[in-house]
C-alpha cells in the first residue's frame, strides 16, 4: 500500500460529514484530531435553529434525533439528523456524529469524528477517531489510542514511516469498513475502504482497502461478488 492511499481523498466522501471543509485542508486525516473541538465550537454555532437544538452551552442535537435518558452527553457535541444515541452510551465531548448513526449500549465516544450512517452500537471504545461513511464497528471492537510506553503515534507503511506528532491517536476507518466483534485496533491503525477485520483481531498498522483481515500475517484480497 502506498502512502497516497492513506489520505483523505483516498478514504472518504467527504459529501457524508459537515468535517468536509476542514478534512480538505488536510492531507492526513489524523492531522484534523487536534482540530475536532474548535471545529464543533465553529459549526454548532452556524447550525439552523430550525433543524437543531442547543440543549445546553455547546451541544447541539438535530430535532429528529433520538437520545436515551441514560445517555451522558458532553459538549462540544453535534448529534445529526436520524441519529440513535442508545441506554447508557458516554460521550466525553469534541464529537461530531453525522446522519443516521448509531452510538450503542456503553459505548463512549471522545475526539471523534463520525461520518454518515456509522455505527459504534455495542460497546465500543472510539477516542481520537476518525470513522468514515457507514463504516461498523463489531459488538466489544475498540480503538487504543495511546501506546503503552506513551511515545509519539508512527504510522508505518511497508518500510516508511509517517511521523504523526501525536500522543494520542486512535484508529481511522475508511467508508464502509466492518470491524469483527472484539477486536483491537492499536495507535495509529488505518483500515482502507470497503475492508473488513474478521472479530477478535488485533490490528496494527495499515490494511490496504477491498481487503480481509484474518490475521496480521494474513490479509488477502475481497471479491465482492
């Protein structure tokens, strides 16, 4: 896999997230983590009154949405159009969630980004995360997103290896990306579009897109048929 393919063109339609104008002046799509808060800040505040409500100093849900009682919010947060956020689900705050998503039973959301249609539905751990367009995380499938001796996040392709800056740094999923029940995805994991992660892997580094991942030494080509 080439290091072109890793970037935000390469993974996404930007025409499934209000992230776009800001995802277009990336190269990387890790590069937009340290920006999600101030983004959420600047569109909550442009958001139509008609379609959202402001329900406390910097979070906004769209009218249409549906919240569990039991669901703690924190802000800054957009919640989008047609979105179910479930019983008990935690979200810590600097989190955009688009149309038509699911955030799930005790799952817990924190510095992400979550495009159209996503789902994250059965505990689940998403924190400095970008997740593309109806991409799905498996029931207990997290993202680690800081290394265990707290060094710097790499991202390695084949013998190169892109310097992120980051301390923190989840995962990124492509579109339509299926992540198998109970698997980890370690600091810094990119899985490419349309691949899917068989359930309790551990996945580290780069899975090229229109792939499977059954083990780390073994991914092979997706026919879709």
């Amino acid at each position: 896999m080439k290091t072109s393919e890793l970037q935000v063109k390469n993974l996404f339609d930007l025409s499934q997230t209000m992230a776009a104008p800001w995802l277009e002046l990336v190269q990387y799509p890790w590069e937009i983590l340290p920006k999600i808060k101030a983004m959420v800040l600047e569109l909550g505040a442009r958001l139509p009154k008609s379609d959202y409500e402001q329900i406390a100093e910097t979070i906004w849900v769209a009218k249409d949405a549906l919240i569990a009682p039991s669901a703690a919010l924190n802000g800054p947060l957009i919640i989008g159009h047609e979105t179910e956020v479930r019983h008990c689900a935690y979200i810590r705050g600097s989190v955009l969630i688009g149309q038509g998503c699911v955030v799930g039973n005790s799952t817990e959301l924190k510095n992400v980004i979550l495009m159209n249609q996503v789902q994250v539905p059965h505990y689940n751990y998403v924190g400095d995360s970008v997740l593309g367009f109806k991409s799905h995380m498996g029931a207990g499938s997290i993202t680690s997103n800081v290394k265990s001796d707290k060094s710097l996040v790499t991202v390695r392709v084949g013998d190169e290896k892109l310097d992120t800056g980051l301390k923190k740094f989840g995962a990124i999923l492509g579109d339509k990306v299926e992540i198998g029940c109970n698997s980890v995805l370690n600091p810094g994991s990119i899985v490419g579009r349309s691949s899917h992660v068989y359930p309790l892997s551990m996945v580290r580094g780069v899975v090229p897109p229109n792939s499977i991942y059954k083990t780390a030494g073994e991914i092979v080509t997706r026919v879709i048929l």
